[in-house]
C-alpha cells in the first residue's frame, strides 16, 4: 500500500527517483529545510521530479498546510548534502515567505504541520526531538553539513520551540504555550528554481 510508506497525515503524494534507495540506518532524527519559496507541498515535490535537480526530501509542507509525500520514508532522500545525515533523518521541506525567504520566516499553517508531522514521525520511530544546537541531537539543520543558509535565520532560532512544542505533545499536552516566533524585518529574495 503507497499510504503505507508515509505518515497517515498526507494530503497527497508525488514521488520521484531522485532517492539513494533503502537507508542504510534506522530513523531516528528529523531535519526541517525551508524551500526557499512560496509553494504548495505539491509545487515542491514537482521540482524534485527531474532527474538532474538531483534534490528530494521525505515530505514538503506547503504554505497551505497540506502535506505531500515525495520520497518513501524507508529511503534516504537527498536533502540534507549528507549521506550520514539524510540515511537517519526524515527531512521535510517547509514553504516560507519569498520577501523573508533567507530568513526561513514560514506560515503559520505551514508550521502547524510541521508540528503534527514531527509528533506522528516522533510518536512511530520513538523517539523526542532533542535539539543540542549541534548533530549529536535528533533535530538536525541542514548547514552543519552543506553550504547553504537552510533552514535560514528565523527556522533557526525557532528550532528549540519546534522541539518544546512537539515534545509537549508527545507528553500529552495538546496546546503548550509556545513562544512568540521571533520576528525579521527586510527583504531578501532568493532564486525559486534553484530552492537554495
């Protein structure tokens, strides 16, 4: 069963080829990317489509909320720019503002999902998010293993809240106080065919 091979949370599912095939770890991490652009979950699994982007992630979240599935959980997509990395994380591109895009600043919707993706993903591979600002964690940010900006200034600093509010849920609280998200100002865009 295709549903099978992702969260039960999906809105729909687009695969592509651009995968390493079976990982060769169990999963047990989770690294949020920004797209770099102000697109549905659908949008960003149809860039991965071409064989030469040679790009993927497990999910993208779309600044609608709706999640979409792109490579099959059992797989290492290429997200990360890390083999190690990308063989033990489920990755998931999230859609973030364009004017803010190097900030990473992403809907409320979007981030929503995110949440609820992180605790099902959590809740099946058992384990709680643990963010210790470096890779010994089991959040995990896309440039301490590439050069690139992703997840970029805002998604940065709101990873421990990313991580206090899944936790919470995982302990069976359903709507933890969260922190205010911190706030940028200006305007940066950035090139939406390349994502990063």
């Amino acid at each position: 069963d295709d549903v099978m091979s992702f969260s039960s949370l999906v809105d729909g599912i687009l695969r592509t080829n651009n995968h390493s095939g079976y990982r060769n770890h169990s999963v047990c991490r989770i690294t949020p990317h920004y797209m770099c652009a102000y697109w549905t979950g659908e949008q960003c699994c149809e860039s991965f489509v071409p064989p030469e982007r040679r790009a993927s992630a497990n999910y993208c979240i779309g600044y609608d909320g709706k999640i979409w599935g792109n490579v099959d959980e059992e797989y290492r997509a290429w997200t990360s720019g890390s083999a190690y990395n990308d063989n033990r994380a489920i990755t998931i591109e999230c859609a973030c503002y364009v004017d803010n895009a190097r900030y990473g600043v992403i809907p409320d919707s979007t981030w929503n999902s995110l949440v609820e993706l992180c605790v099902d993903i959590c809740t099946r591979y058992g384990f709680y998010l643990d963010f210790t600002g470096d890779d010994d964690g089991t959040l995990t940010m896309h440039k301490w293993y590439d050069d690139t900006d992703c997840p970029g200034t805002w998604f940065s600093r709101n990873f421990g809240r990313l991580a206090d509010e899944v936790n919470a849920r995982l302990d069976g609280d359903p709507s933890p106080t969260p922190d205010p998200p911190t706030v940028f100002g200006g305007t940066y865009i950035c090139n939406v065919n390349g994502l990063r």
